[in-house]
C-alpha cells in the first residue's frame, strides 16, 4: 500500500497542472487575451507532462543515464513539439524539419545511456554510430528548415548540402574503430566492418558534395571493396 502513495500523489499533481493550464487558456481566450485558437491542443501535453514527473523520479531513484530516462525524455519533447505546432498554428509544411531534428535527438541521447542492461550492452558497442548518424540526421533536418524559409538555395540543397549529413554518419564506422582500440584490442573483423560501412556511407555524401553522378557509386564501391581485399591479403602475410 505504501508503494502506491507517490504514483497517486503524482497522478493527482499532474491532473491539478493540466487543470490549471486549461482554467487559464479559457480564462484568456474568455478575456479575449489568448491568441491560442487550439486551446484544445493543449491536452496533447497530458503525456509531456506525466514523463516530466516520472523523469524526475527516474532522476532521483537512480545513477547514471538509463535507458527509461532516454524514453522519458522523447516522452517530454515530442508531444510538447506537436502541442506547440498546434497552439501557435504553426504551418505543418514548414515546420516539419523539426521533427526530423528531434529523431536526430533520440539517436545522441540513446547513445548516452550507460546502464549494464543489455540495452547498455548494445549501445556501447555502436555508441559511435549513433551519435554519428543522430548528428547526421538532425544537420539534415536542419538543412530541410533553412530550405522551407529560404535561407538556402534549393538546387544547392538537393544536390550538395545533402551529402554534408551523409558524410558525418559515415564517420561512425572510423570513430567505432578509434574508440575501441583505445579501449582494448580490436579483431580484424571488427575493423574491417567498420571501415567497408563507412566507406559504403560516405560514398554518396562525396558524390553529392562534388555534383558527381550517382551512378559512380556502384563502381566506386567495387574498387573500394577491391582495395579493402588486397588490405586483408597485405595484413595477412
């Protein structure tokens, strides 16, 4: 019975919160105050801020970043985004890059988790992927945003600027290499893996920055692949 008190004194918090923020959007929309139309959005926080309550019980009940932590978090900032999106009326059609740049955030917060779980078991081994790929993503949600209110030349974007993501999340596989050698031997495999992924990433990034067509990629892959095997055959003898 005891261990039920701080779930319910939190559900009752977080009732009287939402109850509060709608007697005031009613009040000032009454008032004639509110420039909020979409009052109505505002239940769409309802899980914001139930995450934020239990973000901070997560906080206080345990050490280090967990994975329930990095699920509470997406848990505050994704609703909250939609929530804004619709109070401000914000056009859908411009502002969607957000959503994009809050995915991005997912992958670098999930790749801060360091529990023993095996969930931490997992991060730690493609740490370096996911901050390169979360890095990626949200630089190319941020190149979309710079699009939709032109702050960036549209031929520009599409054909050179979109390797510039490319290019970072395929520095994950070089990172994974330098991160695990000075953190123990690494296997020739694991080398290998690492370094035929980032190549086979950063090769479209390359042919975008440089305007090259994409159909050198097949073959550039082959000589890539080609080198990579004399590598193995050098290393071996």
């Amino acid at each position: 019975m005891a261990k039920n008190k701080p779930d319910r004194k939190g559900n009752s918090i977080t009732g009287a919160i939402i109850l509060i923020v709608l007697g005031l959007f009613l009040v000032l929309q009454r008032l004639g105050i509110s420039g909020f139309e979409n009052w109505w959005a505002i239940f769409i926080l309802i899980p914001a801020i139930s995450s934020t309550e239990n973000l901070v019980r997560e906080i206080r009940s345990r050490r280090g970043f967990h994975f329930a932590m990095a699920s509470t978090i997406l848990g505050i900032l994704f609703p909250t985004a939609v929530a804004f999106m619709f109070l401000f009326d914000l056009d859908w059609s411009l502002y969607w890059p957000i959503f994009i740049m809050l995915a991005g955030v997912s992958m670098i917060l999930t790749g801060f988790i360091n529990e023993d779980a095996p969930v931490g078991n997992f991060v730690q081994r493609y740490r370096p992927w996911l901050f390169s790929w979360g890095s990626g993503v949200i630089i190319f949600g941020i190149f979309y945003f710079m699009n939709n209110f032109h702050l960036a030349n549209l031929q520009l974007f599409e054909s050179r600027l979109l390797g510039v993501p490319i290019l970072i999340a395929s520095l994950g596989g070089i990172i994974s290499i330098l991160y695990a050698r000075q953190h123990g031997s690494v296997s020739k495999t694991f080398i290998l893996i690492n370094l035929i992924t980032s190549i086979f990433l950063a090769l479209p990034g390359i042919l975008a920055i440089l305007n090259l067509q994409l159909q050198l990629v097949g073959s550039l892959l082959i000589i890539a692949l080609g080198l990579l095997i004399i590598f193995g055959v050098v290393r071996k003898s």
